[in-house]
C-alpha cells in the first residue's frame, strides 16, 4: 500500500549540524540493562530499529568515567578502546540500514554510589545519594572540574571513533551537569555557582569543547529540561528555564527536551497519556533554530504529524513506542499503520533497567531476544510441517500463540470458551486507568482476522474428549489462571476465613461482583492490581483500606515506575494505606491483621474483604489430557502443551512471550539443556592482574 500523503511531512530529512537524518523518526536514548554487559544483544537490538525505518538510534546512558558506575544498573560504558569496539559493533548495525547513531554521554555525581568501582563520586557539593545508597559524594574543586572536562573530552573522541553520528551533552534528570544548573542544588561560590550565567558555565564549556573536539563529523546533541520544578501535571512552572536557554539556544546542534517529573515523562499509561509533554513544549521552538526532539509515548501517526506541522517538535522522540513495535516507521511509510503493535505504557521494559536484567515488552515478545534466540519482531521462519495446531483458550499466550503459528503458515484453530476473545487482558482492561491494555489484545486479533490459515471459535469451552476427537496434531493448553482467596504464609497457602465467610478476589471485582464496606482491600501481590481493585472500589463509593505486608504500597510496582505515584493517588481517592501488616484472619465484621516486623495483632472494621494475593493456574484440561487414570502420562495421537499463565502464573508480558515462543520452537529441535546462546566474556585470553604486570 502506499504511504498516506498526511504523514509525508515524518519522512522529511532533518539536518542536525554535519549529519542529516532521512526522516523525522528518532529513537531517543533509553536504558536496556544491557550496556557494556551484552554488547552483541544490544547491538543487534538497535540494529532491529534501524532495519525498522528510525532515522536516529541511540545508545542507552553511557558512562564515561569509572567515578560514574551505575550499578546495580547495566548502563553502555565509554571508559576505554574495549568500549571503542564493542559500541563499533552497534554504529556498524545501525548504519547499514541508513541511519544515524547517537550516543548520551554521562556523568551521575550524586546518582551514582560507585559500588562497583569503589571510587568516590563526585558532584557540585557534597551531597547524599539521590537513590538512597548510603554514601556521600564530595564537592569537586576545580582540579576535579579539569578532570571532569578531560574524561568527557576523552570520551566524545571515543565516541567518534567507534563512528558514532550524534553525541549528547547530557544535562537533565539530576545528573551531575543537571546539578550545576539547579539553582537549589548548587550553593557553589565561585564562578561556577551563584548566578545563572555562573551556573550554565560548566555546561557551555563542554557543550564548546565537545564541538570542537568531534564537531566536524558528529552532531553535538543536549538534553535538557523544560521547565524549572516539578508540578502539577501539564502546568508547568518555567522559572528561568528561558533564561537559561537562551544562553545555549544556539550552541548545539540538536535539543532533546524533557521534563523534571521523570514520572510523568515516562509515565505508566495508567497515568499518564500520549503527548503529554505537550504544555511544556510550547515557548522551546521559538527560543531556538536548531532542530528540537522531544517525547510522548506517540503510537499514533496523526500525534507525530501534527506535532511536527504545529512546530512543537522537529524530530518525533520515542522510546517505548520503538520497544513494542521497532518497525512504527516503516509500517507507516508501508502505508500499514493498523498494524503497528502500540504501546501499551506498562513499563515492562522499565522494569528490565530496575532489575540489571535485558529489557522486556508485553506487546513485542522479541525484544532482547534479536540476538541470543534469533528472533525477529516482524519476521518469522516458516511452518516445519503441514500440521495443524489446536490452541484453546484466547488469552494474551493463546492468541500470540495463534498469530504467531498462523504467520508461519501453521493451520490453526483458536477455541475460546467465551465470547469475547482477550482472556485476563480483557477483564482488566476494564479496570481504572487499564483501559490500553486492550491494545495485547486488539493487535493480535487484528492481525488474526487477516490470516485465512486461522479459525477463531467462540463460546467453544472444550472439553478433554472433545480435544481427542478434533484431530489436531498439536495442542496447546493457554486456559490461563484464576485468583485465590487463600493467603500464602511463605511455605504454603492458609485459609484466611470460614468457608461461609465471603471473601472476594480480583475475579469477582472484575465481575461486577462487589462486596459491601467498608472493605479491605488485602495487596500481597505488590504489582498494580491491589492499586486499581482499590481504586475501582472507591469509584463505586466504599470505603476502602489498602493492606500491604510489604514496607510500601505497590512495591514490585516500582520496577516499573508506577510505584512513585500510586501512594498519593489512592490517597487523593480516600483510600487509607495500610503497610507491613499481614493478613491473620477474617470474620465477616473484621480483619484481623499482624505486623510483619513485631507480629503485634490490630484489627480493622470490615464487612468486605478483596484478597488481592496469587493465583491458581487452569490446568485441569491440561491435567486431564496428560495423565491416564493411575497418573501417568497417557499415550496421545498429538503432542500437548501448556503455556502462559495456565502453566505458571505471572505477568502478562511473561504470557504474551509463552506463546511466541511456542509458536517460534513448534517443529524445531530445541536443546533443553543450551536452549540460547550467551553474550559473555571468553576468558580463554586470559589477562593478568596489574599487579602481576607490574612485576614483571
């Protein structure tokens, strides 16, 4: 198809000082918890955007100096030629596709507790770690402010020479140059504190030193912040902002522009929408010539053009859109913008960063997998036989599963037991703030829709002699799992109530089913359901107290970033906020509760009581198929499977991932025992200690 003349605004090339770009896509930095760890997954991974149409591809944060280790945070690395060749083997992916690579240098200061490097971090003033390490940085004098300068001259020419095309001043969320700027935090009194021109020095100079060092192949690119303070969402406070940027306006190539609420600009979408940056981005075009990026969660083409006709932005920044679907430009320049596989805003792959582990995506089962499992996000290998493939259950396992076997050219028939297709997906999609979740869904039914070699029956709840009879020669079982009332002490599941007592979970609130109040809503889940099963009880006008046994509210929530606001939004609900208390017993007219720390017992009033815990998988069609009448395994004319959460509960991008990757090994030999090749270090060159090469 052809490409939509409204969108032939996003393909313009952009000049960006000695480089151009051949559209307006840009992929800006973001962390992957791959870094200097895994340089072939990170490195194939952007090549995959690149491969995607993003005229930009950066790297994530990357540290230029030991004083600024990021870790337990995997961040890319510019400390020597080591780094030099392994970055060389991302600019050589991403340029063979016709793209520009970019490169964020970084300084912590504060940030950083050095843990690894065990070397004393550095920042305008001595101050605590902003993430809460117990250790200090010292002040830098103007001998660390020479260092300072020198590595970061040092690694701009590293980043030249791994042929890097954009390299970034980075002076934005809290980091070390973000610091000097900040009126608040920098009490400095010598020319490099005090006033505003004494503040930006630091940042003009090595703005000035970096152009001039790499300045006549690389583009020299500054992340900044907009406004002054975080605030209320979309009103943002300015202070002098402007000010401040008009002394620099000029001076790089490229603004990538941000805000201080690092909540709201990468917000979860059940918070935050696309475009929200918008009221900050208003005054940035005008206060400068040089080409501006800025972000948005954008997945929709109509956003992006009218942001760039409306001179809110030169360039389209985006980082989760280009995880959940790395082909976003070339789909639109293909003229198949339905099947962009959009963003759903859960933050998974933030999580990825959280955890020191390569980031994940619910909608794009591939990411992190480019290079150690070969896959790709929008090609597939052929079928492996002329089989056909009997999923049933249309969850987010079953219905990846059935898009992704009907890709590869598989006959498939999809059984649902209900009418509507979209499993858990579907019901907490319903839920407050849910509602983009339906996009898992939405995505692979459409592209279902289109594949003649899929059958999709509804309101099919199959039985096990059913299953027999059909005469598929695979089945796979994604009937997924059901909440339960019990609770889980740490080595097993207790009752937590009389049998005749009503607890409720999840399901029944899903269901329309509420209990009266005032209730407790009782979270040993930590992720987000306990949040919003709260919130929606407000909503129906209950009192409601949030019970937690952890020390917060939602605390696996802050891998993904939710876990900053969830606490005082439930508050500005009415909901009260309960924590490090456990779950003893239920009567029907109270809860009885006891303190994680001192085992000390209180009770609360209740007459509803919402266990928000685990879950129990929906394996008895799986169980009866499998096992014969004495518990063994029963002879069967099909190979069977079970995936997502029917095999083990968890998160919906873990299902979403089960079925892809059902689909990817059906008719391939797998070996169990080296299912994925590893991106380490061959240490068969073995380098001896500094201390031996001194002796020698």
């Amino acid at each position: 198809m052809a490409r939509d003349p409204r969108y032939d605004i996003l393909f313009q090339p952009v000049r960006i000082g000695p480089v151009t770009t051949k559209n307006r896509f840009y992929q800006v930095p973001h962390c992957t918890g791959m870094g200097w760890v895994r340089p072939r997954t990170l490195a194939e991974m952007r090549g995959v955007k690149a491969e995607g149409g993003w005229g930009v591809v950066n790297t994530e944060y990357c540290s230029i100096h030991p004083t600024s280790d990021d870790q337990l945070h995997i961040s890319a690395t510019l400390w020597d030629d080591t780094d030099v060749r392994n970055h060389r083997l991302m600019t050589d992916k991403v340029h063979a596709h016709g793209a520009l690579a970019g490169c964020e240098l970084w300084y912590g200061g504060a940030r950083t507790a050095n843990i690894a490097t065990r070397m004393v971090p550095m920042d305008v003033a001595s101050r605590p770690n902003s993430v809460g390490h117990p250790f200090q940085s010292r002040a830098m004098d103007k001998e660390d402010i020479r260092n300072f300068r020198r590595w970061h001259l040092n690694a701009a020419l590293r980043a030249k020479a791994a042929e890097f095309d954009v390299v970034y001043v980075y002076a934005t969320h809290g980091y070390l140059l973000d610091n000097f700027l900040d009126p608040e935090v920098n009490t400095r009194s010598d020319e490099y504190g005090g006033s505003l021109e004494n503040r930006t020095r630091l940042v003009r100079e090595i703005i000035q030193e970096t152009k001039e060092a790499i300045g006549d192949r690389c583009a020299i690119a500054v992340r900044f912040a907009a406004d002054a303070v975080e605030d209320e969402d979309g009103k943002p406070v300015i202070g002098e902002r402007q000010e401040m940027f008009a002394l620099m306006a000029e001076m790089p190539d490229l603004w990538d522009i941000n805000i201080q609420d690092y909540s709201l600009e990468m917000g979860a979408s059940r918070f935050v929408k696309e475009g929200s940056l918008e009221p900050y981005m208003h005054w940035i075009k005008s206060a400068t010539t040089k080409p501006v990026v800025t972000v948005g969660r954008f997945t929709s083409p109509d956003t992006m053009a009218r942001w760039v006709k409306t001179g809110l932005a030169d360039l389209i920044g985006a980082a989760r859109p280009s995880i959940a679907d790395p082909y976003i430009p070339k789909k639109i320049e293909e003229g198949r913008v339905e099947d962009i596989r959009e963003c759903i805003g859960c933050n998974i792959c933030y999580s990825g960063d959280s955890l020191s582990v390569p980031i994940r995506c619910t909608q794009n089962p591939t990411m992190g997998e480019e290079w150690r499992k070969g896959w790709h996000p929008d090609r597939i290998e052929a079928r492996g036989s002329d089989s056909q493939v009997l999923v049933v259950g249309a969850g987010p396992a079953g219905l990846e599963a059935a898009r992704a076997l009907g890709a590869r050219g598989y006959r498939v028939a999809l059984a649902e037991a209900s009418r509507v297709l979209g499993g858990r997906v579907a019901r907490e999609s319903t839920l407050p703030g849910m509602r983009e979740y339906i996009r898992v869904r939405d995505w692979r039914e459409g592209q279902i829709a289109k594949m003649e070699n899929v059958e999709v029956f509804r309101e099919s709840r199959l039985t096990a002699e059913d299953i027999r009879d059909f005469g598929a020669d695979h089945v796979v079982i994604a009937t997924g799992a059901r909440w339960r009332k019990d609770v889980y002490n740490g080595q097993r599941f207790e009752a937590i109530a009389e049998d005749a007592t009503p607890v409720f979970t999840p399901d029944d609130i899903m269901d329309g089913n509420l209990p009266e109040g005032p209730v407790v809503v009782y979270d040993a889940d930590g992720y987000y359901m306990g949040g919003v099963i709260a919130e929606r009880l407000r909503q129906a006008g209950l009192e409601v107290t949030l019970v937690t046994p952890d020390n917060q509210v939602s605390a696996w929530a802050e891998n993904t970033g939710e876990g900053w606001r969830v606490p005082g939004h439930l508050m500005r609900l009415g909901v009260e906020l309960v924590t490090a208390q456990a779950l003893s017993w239920f009567d029907g007219e109270t809860v009885t509760l006891s303190c994680v720390h001192s085992e000390r017992e209180r009770d609360l009033p209740a007459k509803g009581l919402v266990v928000v815990g685990q879950r129990a998988p929906v394996d008895e069609l799986y169980t009866a198929l499998r096992y014969d009448a004495d518990g063994n395994h029963a002879e069967l004319p099909f190979t069977l499977a079970r995936i997502g959460d029917a095999e083990a509960p968890a998160i919906v991008a873990a299902a979403t991932y089960a079925g892809h990757r059902y689909a990817r090994e059906l008719d391939n030999d797998v070996d169990i025992d080296v299912p994925m090749q590893h991106d380490k270090v061959d240490v068969g060159l073995v380098v001896p200690p500094v201390w031996a090469r001194a002796a020698e």
